[in-house]
C-alpha cells in the first residue's frame, strides 16, 4: 500500500551545471527512506543542467518553470510537496541524511516545535564547521540559522512562503522573521544539517554593505509590529537588568561599609 512521504526535500535550480548532480547523489539515501525529492528548475538555459535534469532518477520529481529567482522557485517546490515537513536545499549544497531523520523524529514527537535548525559544514573555498546560534530577540538582527532547516509545511502556509520579491537575497531570513513574527517556535540541534559550498561569487558573498541595509531596512518595515514589539521587550529587559545591578551595587556597598565600621 502507497504511504504519503514524511519530508520532502526541495532542490531549487537555475544553471547549477556540474553540481546539480552532487547534490542529487547527496540525496539518493533519503529516497530510499521514502522521502520524496522534489527538484525545481528555475529556468535553466546551460546544457549540462538540462541534461542531468534530463536524466534525474525518476523517483524525483522535476518542475519546470520560467526564471523566476530562488524564492519562487522554492515556494513552487513546497506548493507541490507531499511531504509534511519540509527540507529546503540549494543545488550546489550537500545532503546529510541522520539529520533528516532526527529533525523529523522531533517533529513527529514534539507538535509544539515548527522548526528544526542545525549546524553546517563549509566545504569549497573554505572548510570547517560552522555552530549556528539560535536566539529569538537577536534573530531580528542577524540571521543565525541557515535556509536549510526542516520546517512543518504548515509555517510556510501560515507565514505566506517566501517573499518573491527578494531576489537579492536574504529571503531565507525574512521567512524566519515571518515565522517567528506568526509565534512559531524553532529548536536548534547541535548536529551537522547540511554540507555548505563556498563559492567566492555567490550570490550572499556579493552583497555589498548598502544592499544589506536596505533588505535589512525591507524586513523591519514588513514585520513593524513584531520588531517593534522585540525592541520594546529588549529595551524594557535592560532597564530591568539595570535597576537589579544598581541594587546589586547598593547592597555591595552597604556591606562593605558594615566590613569597614562605617555603617551600623
């Protein structure tokens, strides 16, 4: 009897070339564990993609559709998944399988968590792990997890998907944002999720310093409410932090006047 999948891995594409085909292979075990793969090609014009598209292992799911950037190429994949969870991963990243399954065993036994995060593995131009850090008031600030985390399909229904309109980049982030602003709960695993290529002209690596502000500036506006909200609570929590170390202070001080006889 036919079972519907679990998780469903969504393998945005546009002129991946070469390796596409590694990141298919990364992803051979997970069908074997009945997930489903589903690949979407953004367009693609170079040959070689077209043809390793072409001959993909057919247990994968291809779609096809016109260049339309990375996040709706993701939100096309994801429409169309099966699976309830939901595992994004760019075409020239790795797959690593005890992640998937451990991201799903949570979901499965915690209904309370939406998304799973985990580390990752540099691999390319540079090597070494990475410890991301999941903080929920710093989030807002710097992006410390990553766009590959399994997710419940229902965020990214609730949340609206990813916003199309960054094509420049950081739409990963402003997905979180979304989530988080919607009161979704994430739970950060110290576990390899993925293995990160490093490619000295991508697309995050040439963001310059004004595009960064204004995408930055982009999501704050989006979310008002919900920033506005978090730097409240930051600025309440430091007021609060503050009266505690002044009578902190005050009680050192008054014992170390009693040390002293200074004070009865």
């Amino acid at each position: 009897m036919f079972s519907m999948p679990s998780v469903t891995v969504v393998v945005p594409c546009f002129n991946a070339g070469g390796l596409l085909q590694e990141t298919l292979n990364s992803i051979l075990p997970a069908l074997d564990q009945g997930m489903e793969v589903v690949v979407v090609n953004d367009g693609s014009t170079d040959l070689e993609t077209l043809t390793i598209l072409q001959n993909i292992d057919p247990r994968m799911r291809v779609m096809h559709t016109p260049n339309r950037g990375l996040a709706a190429a993701r939100n096309t994949g994801i429409r169309a998944a099966k699976g309830r969870y939901i595992f994004p991963l760019d075409a020239d990243d790795l797959a690593h399988l005890p992640f998937l399954n451990s991201a799903q065993t949570l979901l499965d036994a915690k209904p309370d968590f939406d998304i799973v995060a985990g580390d990752y593995e540099k691999f390319g131009a540079e090597q070494g792990r990475v410890h991301c850090r999941w903080d929920p008031a710093r989030q807002w600030y710097v992006n410390g997890i990553t766009a590959s985390c399994m997710f419940r399909k229902s965020v990214w229904e609730t949340s609206g998907g990813y916003d199309e309109t960054m094509n420049e980049g950081y739409e990963d982030w402003e997905f979180w944002l979304s989530a988080l602003a919607s009161g979704k709960k994430v739970v950060k695993l110290d576990e390899l999720a993925f293995f990160y290529r490093i490619r000295p002209n991508s697309m995050v690596r040439s963001m310059t310093s004004t595009q960064h502000e204004r995408l930055l500036a982009y999501m704050h506006q989006k979310h008002h409410a919900a920033f506005l909200k978090q730097y409240i609570g930051q600025i309440n929590a430091l007021q609060a932090l503050r009266t505690d170390y002044r009578l902190l202070g005050q009680a050192m001080l008054s014992l170390v006047m009693r040390k002293l006889g200074l004070r009865k």
